[in-house]
C-alpha cells in the first residue's frame, strides 16, 4: 500500500483538530505517513498551539502519523500526495474590516458573499496563485483540495491560471445530506441530492429519500429545518419556495432576504456584534481549549465554529480518490458545459464522479430561468473578480463590485472599493 504525505497550508487553523480527527478515523484505509502543517509567522503561535494537539490525538489513536509544523512552504509542499489549502490572508482582523466597511456603507457585510467576499478574494488570489508554482515545481502530480474561501472563486482561479490538478470544497453539501437524514431518519447513505449552480448559490433541484422524491416536502413547508448555524434563520415564504421551484441553500437569503440580513446587521454593527466579532471570541476560546495538555480529541465547541464538518467532506473525497472508487461527491470543479447557462471554463458546484485519475461532473444542462439569472448575474461578478485580483485592475475591481447584486449603485460600489483598497494595501501590491 502506497504512503501519503499530506501537508495542510493554513494548519494553524482552528478547523485542523477536525480534520486530523477525519485522518484518524481513516488511517487503516489510507494510511498516512506524514501531515505537514504549515502557516505563515502571523500565525506561528496557533501553528504550535495546533502542534501539540495534534500529536496528542496521534498519540491518543495509537497511530505512527508524523507531525510536523513549519513556516517553510516549500519544504512542506514537496512530494505531497495531497495538499489542502484553508488559509485567511490578513487573519480575522482583515474579516472585520470587510463586514465593517460593507456594513457601514450599508451593504451586507459576509466573508463570502457581497463586497466582503470580493475583497478577501483580491487578498487570497494572488497568494494561491503563488502556492501553486510551489505546487507545480514540487509536487506535481498532488491533488489541491481547496477550502479557502470565497471557494469556487478561489478554485476557479486556481483552474485559469495554473496547471494544478484543483477541486474546490465546501461544508454546505454534507451539511444537507446530515440534515435531511436526520429529518427523514435515515442513514445518511439513503440520501440522494442534485445540486445546480456555484459555491454558496448552490439550488437543490432533486431530494431522494431511498430512492423516493421528498422535495416537495421541502416546497411545501412540511419541513423547512435545515439551515446552517452561521447564517440567519428567518425561515422561507412557502409561495416562494413554491414558486422557484427548488431549494435554496442557506446564502441565498443575502440575496432573497436582504432587507431582513442588513437590518439585523447594522443593528450588530452599532453594537461591535457582527459575525466577525463572534468569530474571534469563538476562536479565542478555542484555542484556550486546543492548549489544554489533556485535550486529546476534537472539542466539541469546534461545531460553532460555522464549518462543522468540513473535514469529513475533505476525508471522504481523499478517501474516493486514493481508492479509485467512482463514489459521487458535491464538488468545485470546471464547468465544461456541465451548466449549459455557464461558460466552459468556470467552476461550478455539483456532484461529480470522483475517480484517481480525475473528477467528472455530472451533468446538469439547461436551468430554469428562476435560477439562471440569479446564478449568471453573480457568476459574472466572479469572473471579473479573478480578472481584477490577476491583472491588478481597478477598472475590474470597479466593474466587479458595481455588477454585484447585493451592491445599490456604482457610487456606493466606488466608496466601498476605495476604501477597502486603502485599509488592504498591505495585501495588494499589485493595485499599487
């Protein structure tokens, strides 16, 4: 059985306890040898902190995994099996200024979606674009499987501007098929869903309970109670739902349910409340947890984290891949016509055969209008992003942000810009 090297970048993330946890689980399958942690010096004390965890899990598992944490990228990516990105360019301070900014123009402030998305996105593009020419030069024949956020943009530039064999993921899929299986009580394996469109506008068009459609369940109001922990529940209007005609996923209601998410957050602005405040103190509780020297497992507080079980999608398709077991998983992967409404060569999110040698989606063809639109609108808004970030535009970044739906008038879109650039320009040598 052949070995695995697997080298987290961003390994001093408070998610890397679940996903060494994921390997563990998996170790008589997939029999890793060695997992590379690697950060950069801003985060060199959680990288320790996340260390000495680790090794006490591998300890507690009675596995022979070596660990090793570095600040040397190069020496951690070289003659990797796998490599799994899940870094935050600028730490969770730059996240507050992109929900602060937004939310004080009066724009949706959100990490993924709207002008926060965008400008963590011109932050992390050009960073993953560098890892992959390590990636290249030192472990070509490595599978990057990205978690890094804003993921399908991140993915997609990734597949425009290099030769890395990329597969973008997300915790949103399985948080579905764990929530439907819970609410039909079955076993998860009993649960068959289609996804259309992009990461984070992502439409469910098919529900299968053992074979059987349940959608209109859904459609219907009968049960509407699956939606995730780190977005705002205000529950869907059922002529809506009747009325598109599918599912729509928890992201959704920044664009279906804007009126409702900016009055909630401009009332957390006020009070220093924002998601992004949350997030730090739940991070710095965490890690007050992770250095406890008897905490040998992952705690359970990681769950409020708003990525709870990303590790389990990541595990399950490395798992498929180094199997060869054609299993399907809900993937960031190139369109090629998949979504006959999308050019070739963007990423899409939707389930995908995965074999060693490559990843096929499944396809889709033509959609409904009711979610044409919408997806086309903000799958533009994507494509300019990746432009402005590789290019260094302005002008991109400007027509970008201005075509985004959630942005209302090009004068807002120019002051949000403007001053994001300003606070970023650390991040972004390209735009100075």
């Amino acid at each position: 059985m052949s070995v695995i090297k697997l080298t987290v970048v961003g390994g001093g993330s408070s998610y890397t306890p679940e996903l060494i946890e994921g390997i563990l689980k998996n170790q008589d399958i997939l029999n890793v040898s060695e997992i590379w942690l690697v950060d950069v010096k801003e985060g060199e004390e959680k990288l320790a902190i996340i260390e000495k965890l680790a090794n006490r899990m591998v300890k507690e598992s009675h596995t022979s995994i070596k660990i090793v944490a570095t600040l040397n990228r190069r020496e951690a990516i070289k003659d990797a099996s796998y490599v799994i990105t899940q870094i935050r360019v600028g730490q969770l301070k730059m996240r507050k200024y992109d929900e602060y900014i937004s939310i004080k123009h009066g724009v949706i402030g959100q990490e993924t979606t709207g002008a926060g998305g965008f400008m963590k996105a011109l932050r992390t593009i050009p960073v993953i674009l560098d890892i992959c020419k390590d990636i290249e030069e030192l472990a070509p024949d490595a599978w990057l499987l990205n978690f890094t956020n804003p993921a399908g943009i991140i993915t997609e530039a990734v597949l425009k501007h290099s030769s890395v064999k990329v597969i973008g993921l997300c915790n949103n899929p399985i948080n579905f098929y764990k929530k439907f299986a819970d609410i039909y009580h079955v076993p998860i394996e009993e649960v068959s869903i289609n996804f259309t469109g992009i990461n984070h506008l992502i439409w469910i068009t098919g529900l299968f309970i053992n074979g059987e459609s349940k959608i209109d369940d859904i459609l219907t109001g009968k049960s509407q109670s699956y939606e995730a922990k780190n977005i705002p529940d205000f529950g869907w209007d059922v002529d809506f739902l009747q009325s598109l005609g599918a599912i729509p996923c928890g992201y959704h209601k920044y664009y279906y349910q804007t009126d409702k998410i900016l009055k909630e957050q401009l009332e957390q602005y006020k009070e220093n409340k924002t998601r992004a405040d949350q997030v730090q103190e739940i991070e710095k509780g965490l890690f007050e947890l992770f250095k406890n020297p008897d905490l040998t497992q992952k705690p359970k507080e990681l769950d409020q984290r708003g990525g709870a079980f990303y590790s389990e999608a990541a595990i399950n398709l490395i798992c498929s891949l180094h199997l060869n077991t054609g299993n399907i998983h809900t993937l960031n992967v190139r369109n090629n016509g998949t979504i006959a409404c999308l050019p070739d060569n963007v990423s899409i999110e939707v389930n995908c055969v995965v074999e060693k040698h490559q990843v096929t989606p499944m396809l889709v063809g033509d959609v409904s209008p009711q979610i044409r639109g919408l997806l086309q609108h903000v799958k533009a808004y994507e494509e300019l992003t990746i432009e402005a970030a590789v290019k260094g535009s302005w002008n991109l970044a400007f027509q970008a942000l201005a075509m985004h739906p959630l942005l209302p008038s090009t004068d807002v879109a120019k002051k949000v810009l403007n001053e994001m650039l300003e606070v970023n320009e650390h991040y972004l040598p390209a735009f100075h």
